[in-house]
C-alpha cells in the first residue's frame, strides 16, 4: 500500500506516531504533547523552550 505516508516526516496511525529519524524527535515530542494535554500546553511549552 502507497499512501505517501513514507514521503512525511512524522506519521500518526490510531496509537502508533513513526518519524523518519533523530532530526524529527521535537515533532514528535511535541505531538505526543498534543494527543496527552492539549494545544495551549504545547505553545506554552514552545515559547519556555524559545521556539516561538
């Protein structure tokens, strides 16, 4: 099965989140963030961590 999903970086499948590698760690930490907490924790999490 070709849906392009291996052309992305980060991949969120029902309870299964797969990147393509270390340089992607930060996406994924941020979305187990989003899926435990919600978005208002992520950006407040961003901006302590200067990334907005």
């Amino acid at each position: 099965m070709n849906d392009g999903s291996a052309l992305r970086p980060l991949v969120v499948d029902h309870n299964i989140i797969t990147s393509t590698g270390p340089a992607t760690a930060l996406d994924v930490a941020f979305k187990l963030l989003e899926l435990l907490t919600d978005v208002e924790n992520i950006d407040e999490v961003k901006r302590n961590m200067r990334f907005v």
